[in-house]
C-alpha cells in the first residue's frame, strides 16, 4: 500500500514540482491550494506525512499547524514546513510551534524526499516500538527484514531468547522482570554501538524475545560478545542464595516446581550467505529451527549460539 503526502501550498508550480519529485514511488501525493482545503483533505484521509507552507490564504500555516497537533487524529503525522525563510530565527520559530522539520526555498528534490522519507521511519518506528525498552517491534522488525532483503546484500538475523526468564519473573516479581528486559536490551543496544560499521539494527518482537541485524561478516564475533557480557550481567540481578547455588526453585508451566538455572541467551542465527532468506517467514523458520536445536541441548550451561551454515 503506498504511503500518503499532503502538500498545502498556494504556488501551483511549487505543488508540480512536488508531484514530479515523488512520481514513480510508493507516495501518492495529494495536493491543497489553502488551508481550509489541506484541513478538509487530510481530516478525510490522513496522510503520512504533510508538507506545508507558511504563507497561504483562507487558513494560513501556523494556524493549520496548530489545529493539526489539537487534533487527536492528526497530532502525530510529521510536518515539515517549507518555507522561503530559512534564517535559523524563523527555524526555531517553527519548530517552537510543533513542526518535526523545516526546508527553505529553494530545495534541492534528493533533500525533499530523504527529508520525508526520513520523517515517515521515524513516526512509523515510533508508533511501532515496544512499550518497555522503546526498541523497534514486530511490524517495525519485519519492515527492516524486508528492505535488506530486497537489497540482496548479505545479512545475519538473531533471533535472542532469554532462557529461564519467566522462572525468574515469578519469583522475583513483574519490576525485577521488567529491569531484566530492560538490561538486556541495553546490552544488545551496545553492541548496536560497538559494532556499528556492521549496520547494525535491534529490534524487540515482546517479553524475552529480541532481534538483531547486521552484516554477516562478524555475526560470530558479535554473538559470542552478547552471550558473554550476559552470562555476567545475569547473576548480578540475582539475590545471594540464588546466585551461590546458580539456580531458583520455582514451578514450571504444568505447575510441577523444579530448579530453574540463572537467566542465559539461545541466539539462533540465520544468514543467507549460503542460502537464499527471500521472506521474513521464511528467515523466522530457519530462527526458530536454531533455536529449539540449542534448547534442545543437553548438560548446557550458560548462553550459547549458533550459526546456520547450511547450504539450499
């Protein structure tokens, strides 16, 4: 489904070059010639993202702009103003009243576009991201998995599930469970950092299951790091007892009480080095088959990992 851009400006050659510039991509732009009009069109349909200009007559655009963000409809869709002002006065003016960017006239089109294409993830990664770490979720995680597919370039895909983790839910309460998530996904955050030349994008599908992509070149590297700096953060959010006997007792899901080991890491990693990842589904599958082979394991201690280095 394309993606929706508003442009209200009373210039009609300026709203031409704007329809030109997005011609062949996945915006369908709609246009208003005033404020009124840009008011009607986009309380009808929003759009995903609104260009607007200052200067227009019925409604001018700090007026559009303020009725946008009273409107609970309205108020998250990302407004760049286009403006023939673009002293750094007028900037801060603008966004002072609730603009997420500001373009003065005249523009160079690559700007224009990668400025809302820009304003589009960000809303969209906004909307989509786990309430509890703020990482990118589902829609935001498969969204990223479909765009480096369709570049064809390598990729490495872990699926991270952190074991024992609703044993230690259980126990130790929804706050010390919630902090858990917390850390672990400030750790995968940063190796994001450590390993930033490896394009590195982390995302949380929800409760303990985190992804993470990047290239595949260090994926060994990157998840021996995750599994050791967990492994050591793991036992500190433990009580005393706990951690000196390395495990909790506690019931499992049929409601049989046993001992649980300390919190590790499955990390199943997929890549398409040898094989062809064409669908997120099928990049999932793969994930998953990983990940019930290292659970499966017998007399594992600690978090381990695996590489998929089989061949189609």
């Amino acid at each position: 489904m394309n993606r929706k851009l508003l442009v209200a400006d009373d210039d009609k050659a300026f709203r031409g070059i704007i329809e030109k510039a997005f011609a062949g991509t996945d915006w369908d732009v709609t246009t208003a010639e005033d404020g009124v009009t840009a008011l009607e069109r986009m309380t009808a349909q929003p759009p995903d993202v609104i260009l607007l200009d200052l200067n227009m007559p019925r409604l001018g655009g700090r007026e559009l702009l303020a009725r946008i963000r009273k409107d609970v409809r309205l108020a998250l869709i990302p407004v760049i103003i286009i403006s023939g002002d673009d002293s750094p006065q007028e900037q801060a003016a603008e966004f002072g009243i609730g603009a997420d960017d500001f373009l003065g006239k005249p523009f160079n089109t690559l700007e224009l576009t990668s400025r809302v294409e820009r304003a589009s993830l960000r809303t969209r990664s906004m909307l989509a991201a786990n309430p509890l770490t703020q990482l990118p979720g589902g829609p935001a995680i498969e969204e990223e998995a479909a765009r480096r597919i369709k570049t064809g370039h390598p990729m490495a895909f872990f699926y991270v599930d952190v074991d024992n983790f609703k044993a230690y839910n259980d126990n130790y309460g929804y706050l010390n469970g919630d902090n858990a998530i917390k850390q672990t996904a400030a750790l995968l955050n940063g190796i994001q950092s450590e390993f930033a030349g490896e394009n590195v994008f982390v995302g949380h599908v929800g409760g303990d299951d985190f992804v993470l992509m990047a290239d595949p070149e260090r994926a060994d590297e990157m998840a021996r790091t995750i599994a050791a700096r967990f492994d050591t953060l793991a036992p500190k959010l433990y009580n005393r007892e706990d951690r000196e006997r390395g495990h909790i007792v506690s019931k499992d899901r049929m409601g049989n009480t046993r001992d649980f080991p300390l919190m590790s890491l499955t990390i199943a990693v997929a890549t398409n080095e040898k094989r062809m990842l064409d669908h997120y589904a099928k990049i999932v599958d793969i994930a998953a088959e990983i990940k019930k082979y290292l659970k499966g394991l017998k007399d594992r201690t600690g978090s381990v990992y695996l590489k998929d280095r089989r061949i189609d």
